[in-house]
C-alpha cells in the first residue's frame, strides 16, 4: 500500500506534475519561468485551465509543458456548477496520473486541492497571489450578501489548504490574515517575493521626461483604484499643464468591473488615453515616465515588479501586497489607497521635479534586481516543495 502520510507524500519522488489555474493568460504570460524550471528537472508538465486559446496553448508548449482544457469558471459562486466541474477535473487529474499539482487562484486552489486530494494525487501545493473580490471593500462595510460569500469562501479555504502540503503566500499581510482566521491548518506557509519578473526581458530604459506620462495597467475593475486615477488626473489637469495619463487594461467580468460607460467618459473629457489589453507591455513601460496602481489590495503586483525593472518611479498605494514594492521616497511615494487628492500631489512632485522620474527609477531597478528577479523566487518555491535541481537528484 503506497504510503499517503505527510511524510510519505513529501518523499514521493514527482515526475508528472500539474500546475493548474483560472486562466490560460496567466500561465502563458505569468508562469513560464516557473513551468521551465519544473521541466529542465525532468518533470512532465501539464498546464491546466479553462480558456486557453491558440495563443496561449503554443506558449504553454513553448515553455515544455502541456494545455489540458479544464471546466471552470473564473469567477463567480454557482455551487452546483462548480461542483460539475471539480468532479470532471477530478476525473481528468485521475488520467493524467500525477505526482503533484501546484494550484493557484481561488477556485483552483480550493476546488483543485479537494479534486487531486480525492483522486489520490500524492503531492498537493496551493499558492495565495492575493486575497480576491469578496475580501475588499469599497469603502465602508462589506454588504450582507459579501460578508456571507467571504465566511463561504473562507470555509472552502480552509478545506482547500487542509489536503496541501505547502501554501505559498506573497505578502506578509495575507499570511497573518490567513494564520490568525486559522485556515491554513497543518499545512507548511512559506511567503515568497511575488511572481517575479525575467530581468533579461525587461531591460532597464531612460524615462522620457517631456511630456510626463503617467501609466497605470491593470484590468479595468473599482478595486484597482482607477476611478481615483481618473480623479487624481482631473485634480492636476487643473494644477498643471501638458502631463499625460494612459490607462491599459481591459474589461473584466468580475462584478467589481467598471462600465463601458464610465471609462468613455473619461477618455471623450479628455482626462485619459485608454487602450485595451496588450500581449506585451514593454512600449507602454518605455514610453511611461512613472508608474502609477492606487489598488485597494493585492498579492504582489506584477505590473508594478516590471515597473520596477524597466527603471520606473513608482506611486502606489500603502496596502497589503502594493506596499512591498515601493520605499517610500527612495524609489516612488506611497499614498493611502482612495484619496485620489493625496495621488494627485505625488504625481504633481514629479512634474515639478522631473529629477525625481529619474532618481528614483534607478532605485527602482535596483529593487527589481534585489527582490523580484524571478529566478531567485521560483528557486525558492522549489525548495519548498522538495524538488531537487537534476543534477542532484538522486
């Protein structure tokens, strides 16, 4: 009889491996470094979700690694469809016969872990890159029908983490979240940088100093603090002439999305250039001057890590997750998340002292460099889960 104990189940030796998420995007654009170092230790690696398109299946193969087309729905709560789903992804984890599955994203880690836990899948890992929809308020009190929807996917957690081995955090905030809710049971918390960024991809570029532009990218939801990007952009229109503010994100259907509405309004009155979805963010990072995400929460932002490494000043907010990616006053400003007026008044020391965009964007890198350089973070993540470099496994 195979021995399922914790401390069998770390000595289990993994060869076929599954790293399952919400989003084809996010494993084709996010996850590749992380893919390839699993393959070049001679694991066999399916990449599972539920949209991937051409696109996103030729890049996961790219990496080394297999698309397996899932049932699941990104966001939402429908008990009874997710749990037709978690039972076909169950079935398909069963056939794919697996050492290990490293899930993350809500639904993932939670219907994914229950799923592999059922089938038998030896070795299980859950990784928290931020703490979602239901855990963020607008500003008050979260309503009835949240707070109910928050203690369900609180308790889902809590099932989730109890089949994993490891959960991997990126930001000290949700670990003390998640330890003091007592969810992550007796599973290992290790906390990592972040997804992390390729410094090789993302060379560091002079920022241009005429006009200032001012770049946020992020998908087009309230909690990402856009509408106080907006503001903020009106307040120094008013003060200050000639800066440009460029907005890059799409529509999402996430319920915290922004109207089609909202954002056309803001573009016809002049306060935003807005631009849909990019594969590739580099000539919009070149083309910025600082880097802007009032964002009410996050894991770690990634956007705000290539920032950081094309050599951009940073404002950001001084919450859970953005908070870690800026010194204050060394490589950007923090400003309390929803005060689009404190926003305004950094953007404004930029513009009037352009020396800054420079300054501070060389310590912007050097951070990059010393924090999020995605080899050091995905080395890590493979300790953690007892995986051994090729050359050294026995």
């Amino acid at each position: 009889m195979p021995d399922l104990s914790r401390k069998g189940r770390k000595n289990r030796k993994i060869e076929r491996m599954a790293v399952l998420s919400n989003g084809a995007y996010s494993l084709s654009n996010f996850r590749g470094p992380l893919i390839r170092s699993l393959v070049d230790r001679g694991i066999r690696v399916f990449a599972l979700a539920p949209d991937f398109d051409e696109r996103t299946r030729e890049r996961v193969r790219e990496f080394g690694a297999e698309p397996v087309d899932i049932a699941m729905e990104r966001t939402g709560m429908r008990p009874l469809r997710d749990l037709l789903d978690s039972i076909r992804l169950a079935r398909q984890l069963r056939a794919l016969e697996l050492d290990a599955v490293l899930s993350y994203f809500i639904k993932p880690v939670i219907y994914g872990s229950l799923a592999a836990r059922a089938v038998g899948v030896p070795r299980r890992f859950a990784m928290v890159a931020g703490v979602g929809y239901v855990f963020i308020s607008d500003g008050g009190s979260l309503p009835v029908r949240r707070r109910l929807l928050r203690w369900l996917v609180m308790r889902l957690y809590k099932l989730g983490f109890a089949s994993c081995e490891v959960v991997f955090f990126q930001n000290g905030d949700d670990v003390d979240f998640f330890t003091r809710a007592r969810l992550t049971g007796p599973a290992r918390v290790v906390q990592i940088a972040g997804t992390g960024v390729d410094l090789d991809q993302l060379p560091q570029s002079s920022p241009p100093l005429r006009p200032v532009t001012f770049l946020l990218m992020a998908r087009l939801l309230r909690e990402k603090g856009i509408r106080e990007y907006a503001e903020a952009a009106r307040i120094v229109s008013q003060q200050r002439s000639g800066a440009h503010f460029v907005l890059l994100g799409g529509f999402d259907p996430n319920p915290g999305s922004l109207s089609r509405a909202e954002i056309d309004a803001w573009v016809s009155g002049g306060l935003l250039h807005w631009y849909d979805h990019v594969e590739d963010v580099r000539p919009w990072l070149a083309r910025s001057s600082v880097y802007v995400l009032p964002s009410y929460r996050e894991g770690k932002p990634r956007s705000t890590q290539e920032a950081l490494a094309v050599g951009r000043a940073v404002i950001t907010t001084d919450v859970p997750g953005c908070r870690d990616t800026v010194v204050d006053g060394l490589n950007g400003f923090l400003v309390p998340a929803r005060d689009s007026v404190a926003l305004a008044q950094a953007m404004i020391r930029f513009i009037d002292e352009p020396s800054l965009i420079v300054r501070m964007g060389e310590e912007s890198r050097t951070l990059a460099e010393e924090r999020f350089d995605v080899s050091r973070i995905n080395a890590e993540m493979l300790r953690a889960m007892d995986i051994p470099d090729r050359n050294t496994a026995a």
